[in-house]
C-alpha cells in the first residue's frame, strides 16, 4: 500500500523519536488505520503497543534516576542525625532505616478477620469487651411520665431485642471495621428508599433492628448526602442491601440505617475502605502474633524442662563409619532404653556410660510474657485485668489507675458510637410505645463506676455534714435540708422517708427561726432555774416545781420599786421579739407577779444577747450547736411551763412563796 508508505517510523539505533511517533500515529488516526482491521492497522497497532511499552519503561527508568537523585541530594541537605562514619542517623544504610512499613489494609482481609475471631479468644474478647461494658444496660427515662408509660418503653425495648442488636453491631464494627443496622418500621417497608417518617410511626409500628456488617449484604452508593445539616453529610445517601444466598434487594435511604463504623480513617482511605472504617484488629496484629509466638515458645519450652544427656564414647566416628543398619540398631536402642523409662520407670545403659540431667531454668520467662501482655493491652486499650481476666500485678497495687483510663475509653466509645445511633432511636421507640415523643426522654446508660454500699454511705454523709453546716449558718431553708435527706434515704434504700407534709410544715424557715420556735424562752429557763429556781417541768411527773429556792426570794424582797418599773418598761419590747408566743406578763397580773415577770424577762433579754454575741463569734463547726443553745426544751413543754406562769396562785401576805 504506497499511500501508506510515509507511516514508516524511522528506527535509529534500536530507538525511535518521540515526535516522530506522535506524528504517526496521528497520522494513522486520521487515516483511520488504527481501529481498521486490515493487516497494515493491526502492524501499526503492534508496533505502537510495543513503542508504547518500551517508552513506558524507558519513562519508568528516568522517573528512578530522578528520584535517587533527589534522594541522594536530600541525604546531602538533610535536616537530621546522620554519622557515615559510623552508618547511623536518617538515610544511612544500616538495620533500623532498612524499617517499612508496608500498606496492607488488612480490615480488607474479611476472610483472615473470620478466622482470628473463630479461633483467637483474645480477638472474641477485643471485639467483644468494649461494647458489653459501654452497653451493660439500656433504659428510658422521660420526667413527667408515669409509671405505666415507663414499663411500656421498658418493654418495648425488651421486645424488640434493642440492646442486643446494637450490641451485635458494635462487634462486627469493630471486628470488621463496620457494620449497620436497618430500623424496620411497619407501614413504611414498601418504599426503603424514602426518608424516614418519624410522624407516621404509629403505635406498635417499630419492629427492631436488622444488623449486616459490611462484608454481608450492605454497599453504599456513589451519591453522598450533600445537605450540611444532616448527620450523615458527606457520607453515602442510599444503601443497597441484598442478600448474599440471591434474595431480594432493596435501596435503603440513609435517614433509616444507623451507622457503627470502626476505627476512623483520612479522608482517602476512608474512600478506600467505601466510607467505612478499619477493624480494631489491624492495629494491634503484629502484638497478636508476638504474643501468640512468645505463648507457644514457652509452652514448647516445658518438654525441655528435664533433659537427659547420655555420653557414648566415639559415637561421632560411629556415625561416620558404620553402615545404615548400625545407625538403625543405634536409633532403636535408645528408643527402646526412653520407651522403658517412661513406661517402667527403668534406665538401661552400658557399663561406663555416662548420664547427666540437665534442669532448664525459666527465670525471665514470666517478665517476657508479661511485657507482650502489656503491648497487647496499650493496642487495644482495654487494661490488662479486663483483657486478660488477672489480678492486678505488683506491690500496693489496686488498678485504679488502669480502671480510670478504661472508664476514658468507654466513655469515648459510648460519645461517638453509641449516643448518637440512641438519639436518632429514641422518637421511634417512644411513639411506637406510647404514641407520643415525651418532652426530655432520652436513653438513660448505666454508670460506669460501681459505687460499693460503703462509698454511697461516705457520700451521703458527706453530704448531711454539709448541709448541716450551711443551715445552722442560716444560708439555705429547712424544706431544702429535707428535700436532701430525701434524696439521701431513696439513695440508700431506707424504709422511712420524709412526706410532702414534713416539706411544708417547715417552708421558708431557716435554723434560729426552729431554734426560736423550739426555745421560745432562749435557754433562760434553764439557766434561771440553775442560778435560783424558776419554775420548771418535771418531764418524769409531768408536774410544775413550784418550790424555789430561798436566795430568790430574799433577792424579790430587796428589789427597788425603781427596778420594778424598769422590768415593766422592757414588757413591750418582749413581746415584739415573738409575736406567736403568749406576753408574759399582763395588766392582770397583781404588783409581785409583776415583779416576778419582769426580772425573769431582763434574764431573757441578757440570754439573748448572749446569744447574739456567741452567733457572731463563734466558727461554724459540729460543736456550734452545743455552745451556742446548751439547753434545749420541747416547744410543747415550754408553753404548758408559759400557761404554769399564767395560772399560779396569789401570793400570801408576808411571803414570796407561791
């Protein structure tokens, strides 16, 4: 074909021009030669294909010798550790820079995960202990509801089997680096593919969750929630789940699929793993193995425990020089000499041999398998007495601090797995038993921390002591002191409690306001009675003491008519100190009672002030009750004591005496 004929390449010392080639082949291109059949467009696609190759190779090879040319510039220029001499520092050609790491994207190896989770029950527990522990119980609480409309969203949760199927995502996320669970809600199953319609969940509607790991019948699609405000922004909008044994398939809107993802990923290779994460396994792999070896060597290492050495003169030569059969006769005797000793208990050997036992030693043993231990346990952040089931090692110690740092991880893990999949839950569950989203109901998570009896008991009693301290100091009510002990007796499961009746009796009243109210006299009965006898209440008789003390009444018979007027002056501002008791002293009483009244009323005012003076002095400590009011009386005893004033008898003629 001449017409052909300028395609011709020209070959110069095996190479071909670039330019040249490029020519050609638009050239050929516009001839149509290449995507013809005929035997000149299939020469010239060979010859490309092959000019192609070797051009790719050629580019290959010159990409390297650029690149170890920046490398070599780089070692020159480096800004880092380097000692030639002595081949250490960065980019130095000894064991610790000859270091890769390789990507493997192992989470990919689904088949290598089944297999590890079969037989490794360190990776069961891996899988296993985190979501048990972050997930030990699931609840609702909603203020307001009554208790009916809380055992229904108990038994809604207990129905639909909701702690389980949450507890079967988290493992497969973390084993297979994710999973999802599909809510399935009767009435809306015709059209997956449709947002979820949280208003029309009616009662009975919700039926739980349908759980497939990533590996099992779930792929995203290409096309990514792009609204800002949704949750799942970025991530893929419509899931396609189908069964694997050729069932039905179904594209599922994401508003309906609650997401478990493992570990998290950059943006790239979270795009490589199809928006999912990596299995908890990949990064602590290379400990599994360490540790698995370390096991096994040591358990090998038991069958060496007790050797026995048997020495045999010029058994080298024996070997060396005798025939097959002598070595076969060799072999069988001392097959039969360790069959009789392990069976019979007896050892035969020649005269003049020699036998040793060598015993091995495994100290240090203990430490290395205590080490892989500990790397297996900061991989996968689970304490080493969780992981592995012991007792924590060591002098004084308690594990506190191993427990403090778990308590960190699951807290972590129920922030970013479990709380946000329980707010998108918690509308559906509660219409579906109730028929209705109460106002403030959310998932209520056990505690992390056991508390023993003990503790709660120091708790509480710190507390007591507390608000003790700021209601003698005036600072809170007593309905808030009972609203406490409340608490504090429903805490500790006491059988008696306190009564909205208790709260109300004394609202709005503070400490001196009870301690007035309990002491209207302010301790001056007491301290009157010990300094010269007024009258007093026999608890045990439930009679007054009428009888008083000679020195009193010399003190009533010498008292100036001056001091009796002044008594009956301070009257009016008695009363005012508390309007809710009786006045002590009236119009109707004759002059001596009056007298009488009186002086014990200057005894109330200098108690009183005594008081006011200990109150701004005295510290706020457990002894403040006991120096400040060292007399106590009943109220109720205090007024029948008050209407014994009122009700005593004339006085004689020429006597003090009642």
């Amino acid at each position: 074909m001449p017409e052909n004929k300028d395609l011709q390449l020209k070959v110069t010392n095996g190479t071909v021009n670039i330019e040249d080639l490029i020519d050609k082949i638009n050239l050929a291109d516009e001839r149509g030669l290449i995507l013809d059949c005929n035997p000149d467009a299939q020469k010239i696609n060979d010859v490309v294909s092959m000019l192609q190759t070797n051009q790719l190779i050629r580019e290959t090879k010159r990409v390297a010798e650029i690149n170890k040319k920046f490398m070599d510039d780089a070692k020159r220029h480096a800004d880092a550790f380097a000692n030639p001499a002595a081949r250490t520092g960065w980019g130095e050609d000894n064991l610790i820079n000859a270091t890769e790491y390789p990507m493997t994207r192992l989470t990919q190896d689904w088949q290598l995960l089944t297999s590890l989770y079969r037989t490794s029950w360190i990776v069961q527990r891996v899988c296993n202990v985190i979501p048990e522990d972050a997930l030990a119980d699931l609840s609702i609480e909603a203020p307001g509801l009554n208790a009916d409309a809380l055992q229904k969203l108990q038994e809604e949760i207990r129905t639909t089997h909701l702690r389980e199927t949450m507890l079967k995502a988290l493992r497969w996320s973390r084993l297979y680096g994710g999973a999802a669970a599909i809510m399935m809600v009767s009435g809306q199953e015709e059209d997956m593919s449709a947002p979820l319609d949280i208003n029309n969940v009616m009662i009975g509607a919700f039926r739980g969750l349908y759980v497939v790991d990533r590996w099992s019948g779930i792929y995203p699609s290409l096309d990514l929630v792009d609204d800002d405000r949704d949750p799942d922004y970025g991530l893929p909008e419509y899931y396609e789940v189908r069964s694997e044994t050729g069932g039905a398939s179904y594209r599922v809107h994401h508003s309906r699929v609650l997401r478990f993802c493992g570990t998290e990923m950059p943006y790239w290779e979270q795009i490589a793993e199809q928006y999912w994460g990596t299995s908890a396994i990949e990064a602590m792999y290379d400990e599994l193995i360490k540790r698995d070896n370390v096991a096994h060597n040591i358990a090998n290492l038991t069958f060496k425990a007790n050797l026995s050495v048997l020495q045999v003169e010029n058994l080298d030569q024996m070997f060396a020089t005798s025939s097959t059969v002598h070595q076969r006769r060799m072999y069988a005797m001392l097959s039969a000499i360790n069959v009789m000793e392990n069976s019979l208990g007896i050892r035969l050997v020649n005269k003049g041999d020699d036998i040793q036992q060598l015993q091995y030693s495994f100290s240090g043993l203990p430490e290395v398998m205590d080490s892989a231990m500990m790397d297996m346990a900061g991989a996968t952040s689970i304490p080493v007495t969780r992981l592995f089931g012991r007792s924590p090692a060591g002098m004084n110690s308690t594990g506190e601090s191993d427990e403090k740092m778990y308590r960190q991880t699951l807290e972590q893990e129920r922030a970013v797995h479990i709380t946000p999949a329980l707010e998108r839950l918690i509308p559906i569950v509660c219409r579906s038993a109730i028929g209705g989203f109460p106002a403030g109901a959310t998932f209520k998570l056990p505690p992390l921390a056991e508390t023993t009896p003990q503790d709660k008991a120091d708790i509480i009693d710190r507390q007591v002591q507390l608000y003790e301290r700021l209601f003698q100091a005036n600072l809170i009510p007593a309905e808030t002191v009972l609203e406490a002990a409340r608490n504090a007796q429903l805490s500790l499961d006491v059988t008696s409690s306190i009564s909205d009746e208790d709260v109300q009796k004394v609202r709005g009243k503070y400490f001196n306001d009870l301690q007035q109210q309990a002491d209207p006299f302010g301790g001056a009965m007491q301290a009157a009675s010990e300094a010269g006898g007024e009258p007093g209440f026999d608890e045990q008789q439930g009679e007054s003491q009428t009888d008083e003390p000679q020195q009193q009444e010399s003190d009533m018979e010498q008292q100036p008519e001056q001091e009796v007027k002044s008594g009956a002056e301070t009257e009016p501002e008695h009363e005012t100190q508390d309007d809710n008791d009786d006045a002590i002293i009236s119009d109707d009483d004759d002059e001596k009672t009056q007298i009488q009244k009186s002086r014990f009323a200057g005894v109330t005012a200098k108690q009183n002030e005594k008081h006011r003076v200990m109150n701004e002095h005295t510290e706020l400590d457990d002894d403040f009750l006991y120096y400040t009011y060292p007399y106590k009386f009943n109220y109720r005893r205090d007024k029948r004591n008050a209407k014994q004033m009122r009700k005593q008898p004339k006085f004689k003629k020429n006597s003090n005496k009642y």
